[in-house]
C-alpha cells in the first residue's frame, strides 16, 4: 500500500520559507496558495505542514472528530505558555480543562467586567495633553493589560499592579521572533543572551504567580476574578486544578488575553483615522448614548461592532491555527499521512475577493450587509478549540474602543500606513499607530 503523498508547495529550503512566513505570512501563504492551489505544502518550524485558505478546506479542519488531532503549536508556544497551557493539550486532557476554563468567559460573569473595563480605559487616557503625539498601541496596551491582570486576579493595589505590568510585559518583549523559531537558539551561552534573558523573566513571572496562588488558596469565595473561579472549580471528579496546572493556564490568559485585544484597537484606529467617513459614522453612532457611554449600551452597538470585526478581518492576530494528525485525515479531497501538520491560514481566508470583495480595503458595513460563516470570518480559531477568550476580548474591544471615541478626540500624526510586523506570537503595526491628542470630546470629563 503506497504512503499518500503530500500537495505540492515551495521547493525552497525550510530556513527561507521559515523567514518568509515569519515576515509576512499572508504574503507568502498567498502566492502559495495562488502558485501551488489549494492546499499545498510548506516547510515551517512546525515540519512540512498542509494549508488550507479555502472556507470548505477550513469547515473540513474544524468540523473534524478533534480526536484525529494533537495540538501543531507546542515548538513555538510551549516557552511562553508552558506544557500545561490548554492551547498546547489534547484529547481528553483538553477536554476536561477547557469545561474548567470557560464559565468566567461567558455571560453575566463576563459582562460584570464591563465598569472595569470602561474606567481602565478613562485612566489610561487621563494623562494625555492637547498636541501629545502618542503612540495608541501603547495606549491599548496599556488598557488591556490592566483589564486583564484585574480581571484575572482582582488586584487592586496600585503597587502590585505596578510590578504584574513590569513583569509581564518584560516576559513578552524578551520572547523573540528568532528564539520563537530557531530551537537551536534556546541556550543560555553561560548566562547571557537571549535565551538565558527570557529564562530569567519566566523564573520572575514562575514567583509571582506561586505566591499569588499561595495567597489566594483558600479564600476564593465571595470574589468575581477568574482566579477565585479558577481555585474553586472542580472536574467532574471533583478534582481541583494543580499549582502547575493554574500557573501555564495563568500565563496563557495573561498572554493572549491582552495581545488579541490590543493590537485589533490599534489597528481599528489606524484605519479610522485614514477612513473619516468611517470614524464619522461610528461617532454618530455614539452620540446619544452621551459622554461616557454605558458599557452595556456600547456592547450592542452594530457599526462599532462592525468596525472591531473589519480590524479583525484585515489584521487577524494570529495569521494561522493548527492541528497535527494522529489517525487518517482527508483534506480537500486528499489523504494526508499520520503526523501531517495541517492549518488553516485565517490571513488567506480573510483576504479571499470572493468573500469580501476589495479585500485590502476598510469596509466595515460588510459585516452589517451579510452574515459570515465561521469558516469565512475567524479570527479566533475555530472547532473544538476556538479561543476561549473571542467573546472576553469582542467585549473588551467594543468598550474600549468606544469609551476612547466617545471622550477623546485624536488626529493622525502622518499619512504614512501602517506595516504589521511579528510581536512574538502575534502580529501588530510596525509603528505602533501614532496619534496626536485633540482634547476631550466634551469638554472636562465627568
């Protein structure tokens, strides 16, 4: 019986289409995909991994029995979320931990954040001046993490909220595209570089979410932050969560908790700000419901929802999920070997003209003129292991998005456009989206 063969794809060696997709993946999967059809092969970090940008390619790959799958992530993520993190498990093990994880992203416990998040984001704008330049991911960045470090944890103290920013931030910036890619790299050279750099702030970030535990266990009840509901949640044995456990799914939520959120607001104001029919039918939009808008009120909002899936669309965060075969899996018609890497590139299926016609261009009335299925429009994954966090980060999004709006006012720094570029994980504007503050939008703020 003859082994089934792999679509073609690209002849180059793994280390240029390596740097190829970690420069500009949509770029590269879609002349792959343009050159070689669909699905085609390429050779990533991962191996030799089969991509689809199809929709029905897509629906075949989320729509599968999760059990012909493993988890394709675990060379790139496992440094920054740990082996225990529930992107990076499979089979029952997934299952069992994503019941425990999800009560706190749903419903009226996820909506008791709404306040939290509207008067984070009145803060972080307090210290801006008329004629500031600023850069507004800085700006977002500042806002999402603090929303998820008090939503996580429930800290309120200014000192230790201080000291969660540092720490984490630190940890981020100090996993690097190249130490993300290139294994060979994950050595610390006697205590210096790159590696024993991120090594020292994992071991940081490893202390203070051992003592938050220690502190925490036990006097869970009665508090709303993911923690508490965390500690006390129970599997269906009645088995707690370990120390372990809670810490890489801590730092997972902390991780891709506030990246998602971040850079799609600084993207959906990049491109609001270049649009100004775009951003002027958004301010009507939130008009009556006065100078600082009820977060509820926002929540609902069509255009301004619209507005934070057309970021999303054009600037998914994360261009690709994947999964790797354990059984036989059929591909758009092929059958793909045991061990195959198989993804689906949201970048692609994103940019299709057959879904979204002018596909480069700011259009959010799209998303108010048809419905897209979710294997047309998935920014957060899909299947048995779509983002837990999609409806959490939305609704932070749409808060956030429309409290700034709402109270400020800003203005382009430059005409220049904004190229994404590779974070670590995620991808965000190369610039950061420079603004310059115009003043509150009714005069002194309440």
């Amino acid at each position: 019986m003859s082994t089934p063969q792999l679509p073609p794809g690209p002849r180059q060696l793994k280390p240029l289409q390596t740097f190829r997709f970690l420069k500009n993946a949509a770029a590269f999967l879609s002349e792959c995909r343009s050159r070689y059809g669909d699905p085609f092969t390429a050779a990533l970090p991962v191996g030799d991994v089969v991509v689809t940008g199809d929709p029905e390619g897509v629906r075949e790959i989320f729509s599968a029995d999760p059990a012909l799958f493993e988890p394709l992530g675990h060379l790139i993520l496992a440094p920054a979320l740990g082996d225990n993190s529930l992107l990076l498990m499979g089979g029952q093990r997934h299952k069992r931990e994503r019941k425990l994880l999800m009560p706190p992203f749903h419903g009226e416990r996820m909506r008791a954040y709404g306040l939290l998040m509207r008067d984070i984001t009145l803060r972080a704008a307090e210290g801006l001046r008329p004629g500031d330049t600023f850069r507004a991911q800085d700006v977002t960045q500042a806002i999402s993490l603090d929303v998820i470090i008090r939503a996580v944890f429930g800290i309120e103290e200014p000192e230790r909220m201080r000291r969660f920013r540092e720490v984490l931030s630190a940890y981020m910036d100090s996993y690097t595209p190249l130490l993300m890619a290139a294994k060979p790299l994950r050595r610390s050279f006697g205590g210096v570089g790159p590696w024993a750099r991120f090594q020292h702030h994992v071991a940081e970030l490893d202390r203070m979410l051992s003592e938050e535990l220690a502190t925490r266990r036990g006097h869970e009840a009665g508090h709303e932050d993911i923690l508490s509901l965390l500690l006390g949640a129970r599997d269906e044995e009645g088995q707690p969560m370990t120390d372990a456990e809670l810490k890489d799914e801590l730092r997972t939520l902390l991780v891709a908790g506030h990246e998602t959120t971040a850079i799609g607001m600084a993207w959906a104001l990049h491109h609001l700000h270049h649009h100004p029919d775009t951003l002027e039918r958004l301010l009507k939009e939130l008009a009556p419901l006065g100078a600082v808008p009820d977060p509820e009120a926002l929540a609902k909002l069509p255009y301004l929802g619209a507005v934070c899936d057309e970021s999303l669309r054009l600037h998914p965060v994360v261009a690709v999920v994947g999964r790797r075969t354990v059984a036989p899996f059929t591909l758009r018609g092929r059958e793909l070997p045991v061990g195959t890497g198989v993804m689906a590139a949201i970048c692609v299926v994103h940019r299709d003209p057959v879904l979204y016609p002018e596909p480069e261009r700011f259009r959010p009335e799209r998303f108010l003129e048809r419905k897209f299925s979710p294997f047309e429009y998935l920014p957060f994954g899909g299947g048995a292991r779509r983002c837990i966090g999609a409806a959490f980060a939305l609704y932070e999004m749409r808060i956030a998005l429309g409290t700034l709006l709402a109270t400020h006012r800003f203005t382009l720094a430059n005409n220049e456009p904004e190229r994404p570029v590779r974070r670590n994980i995620t991808h965000g504007p190369g610039g950061g989206v420079e603004l310059v503050y115009q003043g509150p939008r009714h005069g002194a703020l309440a």
